[in-house]
C-alpha cells in the first residue's frame, strides 16, 4: 500500500501542464532521435542535458526521461523499415523487422514493436516503484566502508561494459580516473594535475565530457563517411494492422521479456542490447513456433522490444538507490541528478526529495503513454526522419554539443575541454575502445576516491580495520572481486576459442 500511496502522491506532485509538455516534447525527440542511425537515447539525453540546467526537477526529469524512453523505442522504426537499427538496443529488433517489412508487412511490424515498447516500459516502471524504497530502505546501513566498496563495485563494471576487450575497457577507465583527479583534493583541497591554470583547479565536469564522449566523438567518426553516404532503401509503411487478437496471443512472452529486461536493467553495466537479445533468444526457446524466427515474425518483435523497454525503468534502481548507473544512459542522468541537487542515496527517498523521485516515477510512466500515443500517430512522419542527409545533420548536432556545453557554465574553458576530450573519444572509437567504462569511471572516482580516504581516516589509515564488523561492504567486495574473475576468465577463454579459429 505504501508503494501505491507514494505513487499516487507523485502524480499529484507532477501534475501540470508545463510539467506534461516537457514529457511529450522529451518523448518526440526522443523518438525522432532513436530512429536516426548512429544516434542514441544516451547520445540524446547528452546534447539536449545543459537545457535542464534552469528547469525544475520535476519537468527536467520528465524531458530526459522522455528522450530515453522515446529513443529506446524509436531506433524500432530503422531496424524494421532499412535493417538498420537506431541503438544497439534495436539490434534484435531488426532479425525480424526487417523480414516482416520485404514481406509487405512493415506497418504490422511497426505496431508490434511500438505495443511491446510500452508494455515492457509500464512493467520496468512498476518494478521501480516497488523495489526502489526497499532497497532504499536496506541502504540506510551503509557508512564509509559500504559507500566505498559500491563506488568500486559500479567501477568494475567496467568489465561489462567492455565485454570482448577487457583491456581496452581498464585503458578507458583509467583515463577516465584520470580526468576526474583534475582539480581539487576532495579532503585537503590540494591542486593535483592543474598545471599551472586556474581554469583547471574546478576540473573537469561531467557535462563536456559525456558529451565529447557520446555525442562529438561518434559525430567526428561519421564525418569520415559523410561522402561515402549511400541512399538507403526505405520500407513503405504499408499492409494490415496489427490486431489485437494477434497481440495478446503472446501476453506470456512479453510478460517474461519484459521481466527479463527488468532484471537485467537493475544489474548495472549491462543495457538494452543485452536484455533485447536475452528476451528475443528466450522467446525462441520457448516459442512452439521456432521454425518463424529469423523469417519475420510478430513473436520476435514482442520480445526484442519488450526486453530493452524493460530496462528502462529498471535501470533507474542501482542508480538512486546506490548511485551506481545500470548502462550509459543512467550514467548521464547520475550528472543530471547532481546538477539539481539531488544526491543519489537512501536518503533520496526521505522528506522533500522523496516527492520528487515518486513524481519522476510518475512521468515515467507518462512518458510511456506519451510514447504509444505518439508512435501511433506518427510513425509515417518519424520514419521521414531517414531522408536527412548526414552531411546536413551532423553539423547541427555538433553546433548543438557546441551551444549546450558552453550554456551550462557559460565559459569557454568547458568547450575546450569538450573539443579535446572528443579528439580523444574520436580515436578511441577507431581503435573500437569503449567510452563508456571512462565516463564512468569520472563519474564516480572522486566518490571512491573520497569514502575510501574518510574511512581510512576514521580507523587510522588501517584498511583492515575499515571493514571489521562490515559484513554487508565484506560481500560486496566479495561480488566485485567475483565479477573481475568471470570477466576474466570469459575474456581468456574467448581469446583462446579466436586462436583456435
């Protein structure tokens, strides 16, 4: 009952025009921005972050949420229309998309991916309303030594993070670490690597850097193949509806992909793409019609896009609960969270802080309604959004990088920062290094950074000591130390099945 009285308080908190028309407006760009191919909803949520700065809470949440959410979504419609999924997340999507769409069946396709969408986005959000206080509640116990050992625990996804190259993931992560001792000494306030400049001693913040990592590094990689630019053949939108008969025919498999795409958005470091291919892979073995996969099937659709639908809401568990991000998107609104004050934590859902998680939980689930409604209305509309050539796009999106990292601190000291950071991501994208373990990693290396010294402090520089009588920091410890291994062990014994090859 406390989870229902809690939500129906944030409805009543949110409720608003203003508040709703940020949502709506979120959604749509989101959409239009998840259906355009190279760009995601972590691009998206990036570029469009500065213009939060001077909102509330409330509607900044309700307009990030709603890129999220829309651009989860709408990197469907390129999968199904050109067999060129908009995310990664999308991926799945496209096996059978795309086969649906060569049969003449592009519109049922469509509908599919856009009814899945929102089913596994309502179920992600209930999951976040119910789990969230409990384990809220469960961090109340937490001092130094746990907040310490989390803070490392989020670090060492790294090794998710950059699955299939654990060495170039620790490379990134420690050039994310890197920058984040640039400035302050969080307990002295000593100046460590500022060389000499003053602009250097506020180091470098989260807002130029996630978006020379997400956004400017990946826009410099496509202007290498902005004259390379083939036409690409687009899907008419056209043949029968999806029925509704059709639909609920598979209410088990969206039921199950949706939870799978929960579980795995609440396990930080693994994203959309894992869940959308976890479900889509399950639904095939449970299918009684396994001979249909992989020639355009409704099934497939369903589970594809209610698997990374699901982890939508669920990704926002680790991260106000613990402040660990579940995937890159979260890693961005962890800047966001801090930028309105709000403090990632237990303490998040007490007194006046508390209305407002509960009402972001509200315009999730708003944001969700926003997207059916719009993705009905629209899709012949988002799909035009394929036609606009590269050489035309990729400007306006840097001009935007531009005007937004300059606008959240208003100092020219920040785009210079972003313009190096994305000559950086640029190579690093060239070499296939993943950019998310840095971005993670300066996100929340001061914070291990500062835990770990206090702890230290309070037991007299005896980190034995610092974990006596902590059996909660103990096994989490103990699951960090187990997650390193099996990545790499999974690394060793995937390198020696390439040799073997």
């Amino acid at each position: 009952m406390g989870a229902f009285q809690n939500l129906i308080e944030g409805f009543s908190f949110s409720f608003g025009w203003y508040n709703y028309m940020m949502a709506a407006f979120g959604t749509v760009l989101g959409i239009i921005i998840g259906a355009l191919p190279g760009l995601t909803a972590t691009t998206g949520v990036s570029i469009f972050l500065p213009l939060t700065f001077y909102m509330d809470p409330i509607p900044s949440f309700g307009f990030l949420l709603g890129i999220y959410c829309g651009g989860t979504y709408g990197g469907s419609i390129t999968a199904i229309l050109i067999n060129t999924p908009g995310t990664p997340s999308a991926a799945a999507t496209a096996i059978e998309g795309y086969e649906m769409s060569k049969k003449g069946k592009a519109l049922k396709a469509l509908e599919a991916a856009l009814y899945a969408s929102f089913v596994g986005g309502i179920i992600s959000c209930i999951s976040l309303i119910f789990i969230s206080p409990l384990l809220a509640a469960f961090a109340m116990r937490f001092s130094n030594p746990e907040y310490f050992v989390l803070g490392l625990f989020g670090i060492s996804i790294v090794a998710s993070l950059a699955a299939g190259n654990m060495v170039k993931g620790l490379i990134a992560a420690c050039f994310g670490l890197t920058l984040s001792f640039i400035g302050l000494d969080p307990i002295n306030s000593a100046l460590r690597l500022t060389f000499g400049s003053v602009a250097m001693q506020a180091g470098i913040t989260t807002i130029p850097a996630l978006i020379a990592l997400f956004a400017c590094g990946e826009l410099l990689l496509q202007g290498e193949d902005i004259y390379k630019h083939q036409e690409l053949e687009v899907a008419k939108i056209r043949g029968e509806h999806l029925k509704f008969s059709e639909f609920i025919r598979y209410w088990l498999q969206l039921i199950i992909s949706s939870l799978i795409g929960c579980f795995i958005g609440a396990v930080p470091g693994t994203g959309g793409g894992i869940a959308a291919f976890t479900a889509y892979n399950t639904a095939h073995k449970m299918s009684h019609n396994k001979g249909d996969f992989g020639k355009g099937t409704v099934e497939g659709i369903i589970a594809a896009e209610s698997g990374n639908n699901g982890v939508t809401g669920a990704t926002l568990i680790p991260l106000l609960t613990l402040g660990i991000p579940g995937d890159a998107v979260t890693a961005v609104l962890l800047g966001a969270l801090m930028i309105q004050g709000l403090t990632p934590g237990p303490k998040l859902f007490e007194g006046k802080d508390a209305q407002t998680i509960f009402g972001i939980f509200a315009l999730l689930i708003i944001c969700n309604i926003f997207m059916l409604l719009f993705g009905k209305i629209g899709l012949p509309l988002f799909a035009k959004v394929t036609d606009i050539p590269k050489e035309i796009l990729s400007p306006i999106v840097m001009a935007l990088c531009c005007i937004g990292t300059f606008a959240a601190s208003n100092r020219i000291y920040e785009l210079r920062v972003m313009l190096v950071i994305a000559v950086v991501a640029y190579f690093m994208k060239k070499i296939h290094m993943p950019t998310a373990p840095a971005l993670l990693a300066l996100i929340l290396g001061p914070t291990v950074e500062a835990y770990l010294r206090r702890g230290l402090i309070a037991k007299r520089g005896n980190l034995i000591n610092m974990f006596v009588g902590r059996p909660i920091a103990i096994t989490i410890l103990a699951l960090t130390v187990v997650m390193l291994l099996y990545s790499a062990i999974g690394e060793i014994r995937g390198s020696k099945h390439s040799d073997d090859d």
